[in-house]
C-alpha cells in the first residue's frame, strides 16, 4: 500500500485499537497486519515515533507493565482527547472513502 496513504491512517488506526482496550506496540503493529488481511504493515521502527507524537498531544497515555516470565512492555490507552480525535478522523475518514466511491467508483474488495 502506498507509503503516504499508510502515514495519514496510522494514527486511526492505533486509536482505533487502543480504545478497544489497552495494547503495547508489538501487538497494535500485529493487530494492524492480521485485521486488513496483510494490506496494512508497519514496521515496528516507525509504529514507535508515531506512538510517541500520539502521547505527546495527549491522545493516548503509556504505562510500563511488566508481567511475570514476560519482558517489560508499554502500554496504551486512550484519552477522552483522543476519543475525540477518533470520532473527529472517523468522520474525515468516512466522508473521504464516499467520495472515492462516488467519484473514482472505488469498491471494497475482500481477499
């Protein structure tokens, strides 16, 4: 999938599944991969900047949990912020798919 297509959905994509519940970044990046069908990867090296720009505006807030026999890992949960933001990116989101559709004749293909 095109690079920039997939850097403008990312962050809809992790609040979209952080407010779900809360997840660290190994699993948000395999969640991703697994939902689409393989049509969407991010690799680790740049799911983690973006993790941290969410953070930083206050979207999603991480805390440090570490679980017996496990590694220690971060994780994410959304902020009522970042619910906002959310429903505000769904909106754009929804609105922009109906025009393709309208426009380009773009259809939903499953695999």
């Amino acid at each position: 999938m095109n690079r920039e297509a997939k850097k403008g959905s990312a962050e809809l994509l992790i609040l979209a599944l952080v407010e779900e519940r809360p997840r660290h970044g190994y699993e948000l990046g395999t969640l991703i991969n697994r939902r689409s069908g393989g049509a969407l990867s991010f690799h680790i090296a740049s799911l983690y900047p973006t993790l941290y720009r969410l953070e930083k505006r206050s979207l999603i807030v991480g805390r440090w949990l570490e679980q017996p026999g496990q590694r220690r890992r971060r994780f994410y949960r959304i902020t009522p912020e970042g619910r906002r933001v959310l429903a505000e990116q769904r909106g754009m989101w929804g609105a922009f798919l109906l025009a393709l559709v309208r426009v380009a004749g773009v259809r939903a293909v499953e695999p």
